[in-house]
C-alpha cells in the first residue's frame, strides 16, 4: 500500500480545485441541479454558509452520482455506497487534493492532510509518527486524557451548581485542543483557564472558515469580494505558525526527549527506519499545525453531536450510562482497556459520526484512466468529492428511515451484513486519518466519564443548527446538567446494555485501520 502511493503517477496539482469537466468524456449523462444561472451555473443553490447541508439536498433530488457548476468548474459528487465501494479501489483512485483542502496548503503545506500524492513528505511523515498511535503509545496518552477531562468535570460542576447550561461545543473544543496538545506536545493552552476561546482556536476557525468561502468564487471574484477576508486570513495564518514555531522553540530549547517521546519529539529526532531521513523544519511547523487542527476540530464536533442525540434520547443514555457503571464499577479513573469494552457507548459515537461526520467530504482522482460504475468513462486525474453525510443516509444500506437516531445500527451483527466502505468518517486507504484510534479513545473516554456524572437536560426550545467551517459542528448546542446521586448509581435493570460478543472489540490498526 506505501509503495502504491509512492508510485502512483499523480497529476499537477491543482490551484484551489481544478475542473471535473475535462476528465470526465461524457459528463452530459451525470445529472445536474435545474434551473442554472448562464454564466454562474449552480452558484445559487450553494449556499455559502452551508454548502455541504446545500448539497445534501441536491443529492436528495438528484441520485448517488451527480455534478455541479460553480461559474467555470465543475465537477462530480458521489453519495451512493456502490460508487464510494468502488472509489476506495486503490489500486484505481488515490486521495485528491481539492476543493478546501487545497485552500488549507497555505498552512498546512505538505503535511498528512493536506499533501499531494506525489510529495515524499507525507510517506516520511507518515512512517516516523506510525508509530505513535501504536496500541503501546496510545496506553500512555491515556492518563492525560484523564486528567484533561477532570479540568472539564470540574468546569461543568461549577456550571451545574450554579444552574447555568454548559456551552458543549465550546468546551468539547476546550477539551479536544488541550487533549492533542499536552499528549502530541507537551504544550498546555490553559484553554479551562480562559474566559475566551485560546487565540489558536479563533485563528483555525478563522482559517477553515475562509477556506470553505474559497471554494464557491472563482480566483477573480474571491481577490474583489473577499479583500478583508484575505487580509484577516493572512493574519490568522501568521499567528498560527508564530504558536507552532513558540511551541518547536521551547521544545528544542529543552533539549532530546523533553516530550518524553510525545509526537513531537518523534518529529524532532527520529530518522524513517529503513532511510534514515528526518523531517525538515518547515515540515516540522506543518505537521504540527496538521495535528493540532485536526486532532481537535473533529473530535470535538463528533463529541458535541453525541451529547445532542444522548441528551434527545434518555433511553439511549440510560443503556450507555449502565453499560458505563457495569464496565467500570467504582473506580474513578477506568484504565485504557476498559474504555474498550465501552461497546455500546462506542455504538452511541459511531452512529453521531454516521448522522454527521464531522469531516463531511473527501475526493478521489483516478490513476488511470478508467470507468467509474460500468458507465462514467474517466480520464487520469478525473476525481469525484464522496459526500459522506448522504453516503451515511444510503437508503439501500440503512433502510428506509436513514434519519433516525439508533446506534444499534452499529451492533457487531448490523456491521457484519453491511457491504463495506458504507461508513466512511475518517475517509478511506493508505491516506486515511491516522489518528483514527487516538479520537475514538479519546471520545469514547470522554462520553462515559460525563454520563456516569450528570444526566443531560436539553433546552426544548432548541433545534439542531449545523454550523460549516470545511468541518460540522452543532451550532448554539447547550445542555443542562444534573449530578448523579453517586458514580455508582444504577439506571433500572430493563435498561442495562445487552452483553456483546468480545469480537465486536476486536482491536482495528491504530493506523490503516479504515474498516476496508
């Protein structure tokens, strides 16, 4: 799989997206939204704010495949599983950078997310940090995990005396950012310190969110309608690399193993095993950035909608809390292996990702030319963005009432009979999220601890607001908390989880473990 994608011919890369209309022969047999503005094509069906939720709709309308014209670019959008089964082929496609991601390189660079195919960086990156999210590595972040998430136990316990209702995204990012910070980097933001969110967080959202307005103006009318835009992007960027570059300083100031073998340190001072190259500095700064924005952004939103769906449905969170108090028993600070056998509270994480994966995109070119479904002839390079969101909502593999909130969808049989790549929230192959593994500890660690101290009240006014910025995340989401009797509180016995098999636990690659 390395060796693929060392090899693979890879096109040149795009400046923000490159069109779809050239690799793709007979485009004119993919459908098309109506009523297209001449000139503008699509642009008036986007919706800036919230293209993904916009395109969702279309591809309601539309079918598993169709396409989309922005002014002079178009391309091709894939939501039915048998096309995305088929797109995950890495022997056919390989990842494409486009769209948003492009828009991230001014930051991010060569690093994992947002490298081209065809940059050696990512390979070496890659097998430097493997190791990191080893089972071994992962053990050893967890007594972190703990004592970040009792820095957000003691914050909500002050809120609930006091009767006022938790901001849950706000401190979900809290958590996730001082989480990937202390164990990547041994760095401590004092984010539960701070009346505001941490410099960085109004930076990356920055960030993110002017990468997402990118993608729907062609280059000329981005320059016209988004100067101020640009002007405040170029100061977030500045100050993201100025927190990175402070962070590397003082790390090396302490000199070899200060991090006591965290990831920067891998980054800092471990050769590749087999060539004994090391990451350059400036990769250095971009892998950073890397880790920092993703390891946090969405983790923190997959956590926020868990608490959504948790506080709407109390027979949910009365299964997953006495699967909580079964599991752990008394103990205040469950071990790394018991976080594991949290099943059903994994199910309750997984089906939140499969309503709304906080990743919501991802693309694939082809690597040679070849023909997508038997019928949509594509050229080398030719790519096609999955939307996951309406992947997750495949009535052919989650039945006829996709929408519905049911994380026994994920029980070990359910999983078994489901054709493969259906549930993609961490994309797919070789360049697949490879802290995979650290975000599911970490959230599934996260929601266990919280139900077996509160109980979840929500505003019953409110209605789920997805707010996009390249990534999703509930918008407004605020919960009232009531504290439970004792840790040791039971729900009644009708509600206790059913036993699962121990196969549903088996352990995954911490790295390639996509679920292909």
């Amino acid at each position: 799989m390395a060796e693929t994608m060392r090899t693979a011919p890879d096109p040149t890369p795009p400046k923000g997206f490159r069109s779809a209309e050239r690799g793709w022969p007979e485009l004119h047999r993919i459908p098309h939204p109506p009523h297209r503005v001449p000139g503008a094509g699509d642009v008036l069906g986007l919706g800036l704010r919230t293209p993904v939720q916009h395109t969702m709709r279309d591809a309601r309308r539309l079918g598993p495949i169709f396409r989309r014209r922005i002014f002079n670019k178009e391309f091709v959008l894939v939501s039915g599983a048998g096309l995305t089964a088929e797109l995950a082929d890495e022997s056919r496609f390989a990842k494409h950078v486009g769209l948003g991601v492009a828009n991230l390189r001014p930051i991010a660079g060569d690093g994992l997310f947002t490298a081209y195919n065809h940059e050696p960086n990512w390979q070496l990156a890659h097998d430097v940090l493997a190791p990191g999210f080893s089972r071994e590595a992962m053990a050893g972040y967890h007594p972190m995990m703990l004592a970040v998430t009792a820095q957000l136990l003691d914050r909500w316990d002050g809120e609930q005396a006091a009767g006022r209702a938790v901001d849950v995204p706000g401190d979900m990012t809290k958590l996730t950012l001082e989480t990937i910070a202390r164990t990547g980097f041994s760095h401590d933001f004092g984010s539960f310190e701070r009346p505001r969110p941490h410099p960085f967080v109004t930076a990356m959202v920055g960030s993110l969110t002017y990468a997402q307005r990118l993608n729907a103006l062609p280059g000329p009318l981005a320059s016209l309608l988004l100067r101020g835009a640009t002007r405040r992007n170029d100061a977030d960027t500045a100050l993201l690399n100025r927190t990175v570059d402070e962070v590397v300083r003082a790390r090396r100031a302490a000199g070899t193993g200060a991090g006591t073998g965290d990831l920067l340190d891998r980054m800092l001072d471990t050769a590749h095993p087999e060539t004994g190259e090391r990451l350059a500095p400036d990769n250095v700064r971009r892998q950073v950035i890397t880790f920092l924005i993703a390891g946090h952004e969405t983790t923190s939103g997959a956590l926020s909608f868990a608490l959504h769906y948790l506080s709407r449905h109390p027979e949910v969170a009365a299964r997953a809390r006495a699967e909580v108090d079964r599991v752990w028993g008394d103990t205040d600070r469950p071990g790394y292996d018991q976080v594991a056998r949290l099943r059903y509270v994994r199910r309750v994480l997984d089906e939140a990702l499969r309503l709304w994966p906080t990743a919501p995109a991802y693309a694939r070119e082809a690597r040679q030319d070849t023909v997508l479904d038997g019928v949509h002839p594509m050229r080398r390079g030719a790519w096609a963005m999955i939307l996951i969101p309406m992947l997750h909502r495949d009535p052919g593999v989650w039945g006829a009432d996709p929408e519905r909130f049911d994380p026994d969808r994920f029980d070990a049989q359910a999983v078994r009979s489901r054709p493969p790549h259906a549930f993609k929230p961490f994309g797919t192959g070789a360049r697949a999220c490879i802290g995979r593994q650290f975000a599911l500890h970490e959230a599934t660690l996260v929601l266990g601890l919280l139900l077996r101290r509160y109980d979840l009240r929500p505003d019953p006014a409110y209605r789920l607001r997805v707010t996009e910025r390249l990534t999703l995340m509930p918008q407004g989401l605020r919960l009232h908390l009531e504290r439970r009797s004792g840790t040791t509180a039971r729900t009644p016995e009708a509600t206790a989880p059913r036993a699962e098999p121990e196969e549903a636990a088996a352990p995954r690659c911490p790295v390639h473990g996509t679920g292909d």
